[in-house]
C-alpha cells in the first residue's frame, strides 16, 4: 500500500524544484512551467491528505473528510487552466510589443 | 484498489514496482523541467511530469481526479504552453538566457524553503533514531488506515450539493478568464507587430 510521507516527499521536491525554476528561469514560458509544477506538487499533497485523512476513525464525518482534499485539488485545477490561459495570452501580448519572451525585458513599469 | 486488496506477495511487488516507476518518472521529469535549456525539451518533460502525476492519483484512489488530471494538465495545458512556445520564439535555437545572481538567488529562496519541509518530513525519525525502512508512513504504516470512501459518484454528489456555490464560482473564473485571455492576445491594428508586418 502506497504510504502517506512518500506522497509528501514528492510534493516537496516537485514544489522546491518548481520554486527554484520560479526564480531562475529568464524565459516567461519557462517561468510559467514551473508555475504548474509548483501547483501541481500542492495538488500531491492534497489529494494524499485527502486519502490518508479519510481511512482515519469517525465515521459520519468520513465523507466530508475524504472529499474536501479532491475538491479543492479540482477548484485548484480549474484556477490553473484559468491563470495558464491569460498568462499565455499576457505572453504572447508581450511578445508582438516586444518581439522577446525574456522576463527581464518587461520593465515598463519599474522606475 | 483492487490490487492492494487482493494482499498476496505477488501482487503487492507489482504494485510496489509499478509505483516506484511512476514516481521516479515524475521526479526525474519534473528535474528536467528545471534543468532542461532547451524550451521544447521542458515543455515535453513537463508533458511527462505532468502524466506521472495522474498516475500518483490512481495509486491515491482518486480515479476521477486522474482523469481529470489527463484532460486538463496533459491534454489542455501542456498543448496551450507547447502553443506559446511555438508563438514566442522564433529564434532557430530555442535556449533561456540564465543570469548568475538570479540562480544564486534562486537557490537561497529553495534552500529556505525545502529545508523546512523535509526537516518536518524526516526529522522526526531521525531524531527518535528510526531506520527510515521501519519509521511509520514511509514503507509501512502501524494503523493501516481504512479503505477510503472514496468514489467519483459520492465526489460528484458532493460537488452538486454541498459545494456547488464554489463550483459555480468556479465556471464563472474560467469564463471571465477565456474572455479576458481572448482580449489580451487579439491583434490589435495599430501594433506593428511580428504578425503585422509578415501578413
């Protein structure tokens, strides 16, 4: 049987290699991967939770409990697809103003 | 699961070994998210990543979340991505620039965040002097929890009854959001873009 901290193990390293792509990455697109895999490493941990706090005693509470954790793993979904459409589309905005898809070019608004 | 219930020797070495190869796949792709220079090669590695994740929902017992997962990760995102890469690099040699001190900097902010995680994570063992082959929840558990009620007819009875304000609200971000994305990415006339000036 699949154990809970294996679960988690691997949503840490998902999020901490997401987060460090976050914070290197020049290109906007490749910024936007490791956005996904750091909501997809919350997306892991979430659904293990969900299973593992589901098996544990109590029973009228069990359904609630066992579906809390997928249903926020499915409104995390839907505001995924959300943020990955507009963001492409900020993209590819920059990119016909700007003709690059550099992070560090888009500077309009610094001072 | 079927095979976890079944409980003979047998079965649970498949197991175990079909799930230790959906989950160093995920892992590996998901390092060569990071590491990859090339664009296409991350977005194809996301693409697989993004897959072994599904496969971790099967083994979690969240069959309609897999699906789900395969639809709009696999089938939606990593081609809607695949589509900016295309649209944004028209340069022969699809490779990031990577500036020194954003890695530097990079590695400090993971560093202060991973470290606490997986001191939460193994510390604990560690300090009680556990072997971390018989430390509960990592190969075994001592109270092996219950079978999960966990069904997609119950998750769609919940979906529809007690939170459907939430998966109302939920449709009307995504719609806003396919209008607004649509707006965001229209030609404009007065823009002297790429398109503008080959068309």
């Amino acid at each position: 049987m699949l154990e809970p901290k294996i679960v988690f193990a691997l949503a840490a390293v998902l999020f901490s290699v997401g987060l460090y792509g976050v914070l290197s990455r020049g290109n906007l697109v490749l910024l936007l991967m490791s956005l996904e895999l750091m909501l997809n490493a919350a997306n892991v941990a979430l659904v293990g939770v969900a299973r593992y706090w589901a098996g544990m005693g109590g029973a009228a509470d069990d359904f609630s409990r066992a579906h809390s954790g997928q249903f926020f793993t499915l409104m995390v979904m839907a505001v995924a697809a959300a943020e990955v459409g507009v963001g492409l589309a900020i993209i590819v905005a920059v990119f016909r103003r700007k003709h690059t898809s550099a992070a560090d070019l888009a500077t309009e608004l610094k001072h | 699961m079927l095979l976890a219930e079944a409980n003979t020797p047998v079965t649970d070495w498949i197991y175990t070994l079909v799930f230790m190869a959906v989950f160093v796949t995920t892992l590996m792709a998901g390092l060569w998210v990071v590491i990859a220079r090339d664009v296409i090669r991350a977005g194809v590695s996301l693409f697989i990543c993004l897959s072994g994740v599904a496969g971790i929902y099967f083994f979690l017992n969240a069959q309609f979340l897999a699906v789900v997962q395969i639809m709009v990760y696999v089938g939606g995102t990593t081609v809607l991505i695949l589509f900016g890469v295309m649209l944004t690099n028209r340069a022969p040699v699809l490779t990031s620039r990577r500036a020194t001190d954003r890695t530097l900097a990079g590695w400090l902010a993971t560093v202060i965040v991973a470290a606490p995680l997986f001191v939460i994570l193994v510390g604990r063992d560690l300090m009680e002097k556990k072997d971390v082959k018989t430390a509960n929840g990592w190969f075994t558990m001592k109270e092996a929890a219950a079978q999960a009620p966990i069904n997609t007819v119950a998750l769609g009875d919940a979906l529809l009854t007690s939170y459907i304000l939430p998966f109302e609200i939920a449709s009307l971000v995504l719609l806003v959001a396919l209008v607004g994305s649509a707006y965001l990415a229209r030609r404009r006339e007065d823009e002297s873009g790429i398109e503008g000036r080959l068309s």
